[in-house]
C-alpha cells in the first residue's frame, strides 16, 4: 500500500545553466508530495505513522531547505536537479526508520501518544517501508515527478 503526506516550503534559487529570466535569482512556493510503500502494519493498522513520516521529512529536506537558497546545497538546482537531491536524502528509509526507533527524539504528537497512561503505547516505527515517490510543484501548474530510476 502506498501512503502520502503533503509539504510546503518557501525557497530561492537561480539557473547558472540557463539563458533566460530562470538564470536570475528568484523565489518559489514549492509543494512536495512524499509517497512510501509497505505493508500495513496488523498491530497499529497502518503503514507508517503520519507523525513518523513528518518528522523524517521536515528534518532531512524542510529544515535544509525552507528559506534558503538552493545553490547553497547544489550546483544547478533544477526541478529535475532538486528532487534527485531529495531523493538521496531520503531513499535510506529502512535505515532512517530504524534509527527512529532507537531515537528518543520524538515529535510533539507522538509524546502525547505515548505519555497517556490510561492508553499504552511504545514506539513501533515499522523499517520495511520504502521510498517510492517524490513529487515536488515549483509553481501550481510545473512539477517534476520521480521514483529514483
């Protein structure tokens, strides 16, 4: 089953390799669209927690890039460009999930979960789920689209 979240960010950039108004420094309203792949989990009912997969997403991409300029982290920051940078960031998921479940580090959401006494709950971050799309708006008419072929 595959499962989506929706990011927004605000960032600029400029195009060294390209004869046109894109050549000069500007700014983008970007949308990005995060979809992994596994199998729903028998105990939780689900594929990965909504609040697992924000958390990995805002720290690996969001943080790095909202307000920030793109040719700071890359030579020709492309849309193309762009999303393979991402994609590098998060196609270790398994990995990155397993070290979510060693972490203490929780998000807001998940610690008032687990801080119910009445309702206990341990942290389960499943780690067989998968990257399998990235999909990120640079204006609301112009995206790219890629599963790391």
């Amino acid at each position: 089953m595959k499962v989506s979240k929706e990011f927004d960010f605000e960032a600029a950039h400029f195009l060294p390799h390209y004869h046109g108004k894109c050549e000069r420094l500007h700014g983008h309203s970007y949308k990005l669209i995060v979809t992994v792949e596994g199998d729903i989990e028998p105990e939780s009912g689900m594929v990965i927690d909504f609040v697992i997969l924000k958390k990995i997403v805002k720290e690996r991409i969001i943080e790095k890039l909202d307000h920030y300029l793109l040719n700071d982290l890359m030579e020709n920051p492309t849309a193309e460009n762009t999303i393979v940078w991402m994609w590098e960031q998060l196609s270790p998921l398994s990995e990155i999930l397993k070290q979510e479940n060693t972490s203490d580090d929780l998000p807001e959401e998940a610690e008032k979960i687990m801080a119910d006494k009445e309702k206990p709950h341990k942290k389960n971050v499943p780690t067989d789920v998968k990257l399998a799309e990235l999909k990120l708006w640079e204006t609301a008419k112009s995206w790219v689209t890629y599963d790391g072929k």
